[in-house]
C-alpha cells in the first residue's frame, strides 16, 4: 500500500471516529448523560479503538473537542475534558497489547481529571472524591462494559474495517 494512500485511510479512520463520538455524545445527551456529575456518555466507548488503529487517538479527540464544544459549555471543560479523553485514547494506544488493560487508561484519566472540572469550572457542590467515584462509574460502563463488547464485536472484522492500512501504520512505530 502506497504511503499517500495509508496516510488518507488513517485521516478518514480518524475522522469517521470522530463523528461517531459527537453522534454518540448527542444521543447521550439526549437522555441528560453527557455531562455532570453523573454522566455515562457512550461515546467514550470509543477510547478503546487505539486497540485496533492509531488513527483513533486523533480521532476520539477531535470528536471529544467537538463535543464538548457543542455540548460541554464552559472552556474548562472543553479543554480539559477532551485533554482527559485524549490521554485515555493515548493510553490505550500504549497498553493495546492487553486487550482487557486498554480500557483503564481512560477510566483513570477522566476519574482524575473531570472531578475538577465540575466543581471548578461548574461550581458542582460535592466533595471531588464523590466525582472521582461518579465519573470512574460512569467510565467503567462506557470503556469497560461497552468497550469489551465493542472489541468483541469488532475483532473479527478487523481487517476489514481497518484494513492492512492501519496495521502498517502500526508497524512504522
């Protein structure tokens, strides 16, 4: 596969996870999810994909940014809630040898970083281990629960969805 065309299928693997995310942040936002101090948001099922393809660090990001444009609000939370899926999506990408550790990457990060975001950029009341609890929950349903079954759906199509493009960006690395 030419270099030109490896490089446009890891920009339109990244831009079509990033459209799944803003579509699978609006639906969550449809069922008041997507945000607060109790949020599951389906998206962030998505984190897992580095497991398959690089493209979808990029991906899971820019989808992440755009939504939190759109949905998110406050610029804290745009920056900083799409920094925290950015180092789970990273992290994944980092541990993907391991299918069941690449979901904790963004467990962790959004546990960490988004408690702060909601009491300080949202002035949320609650202590932030509270929120650490909450948003650790939530991302356990999306990126564990929702993850595992999304790579069990998706192995066996693998090749087919991102095809020896991604495998060869992979190997580059």
């Amino acid at each position: 596969m030419s270099k030109t065309t490896t490089k446009t299928l890891y920009i339109v693997h990244a831009a079509i996870i990033a459209a799944l995310y803003v579509v699978l942040t609006a639906l969550a936002a449809g069922f008041d999810l997507a945000s607060g101090a109790i949020q599951v948001r389906f998206s962030e099922c998505l984190t897992i994909l580095p497991y398959f393809t690089p493209a979808a660090v990029p991906g899971v990001a820019i989808g992440c940014l755009i939504s939190n444009i759109f949905f998110g609000g406050a610029l804290p939370d745009i920056i900083f809630g799409t920094l925290a899926t950015l180092i789970g999506a990273v992290g994944t990408y980092m541990v993907r040898k391991n299918r069941f550790l690449c979901s904790v990457p963004p467990v962790v990060s959004n546990a960490v970083i988004i408690p702060f975001v909601l009491k300080y950029a949202y002035g949320i009341p609650g202590a932030l281990w509270y929120f650490a609890l909450t948003v650790g929950a939530g991302e356990i349903i999306t990126c564990v629960f929702f993850g595992q079954i999304l790579i069990s759906a998706l192995s066996p199509f693998r090749d087919r969805i991102f095809g020896n493009g991604a495998e060869s960006v992979r190997k580059k690395k």
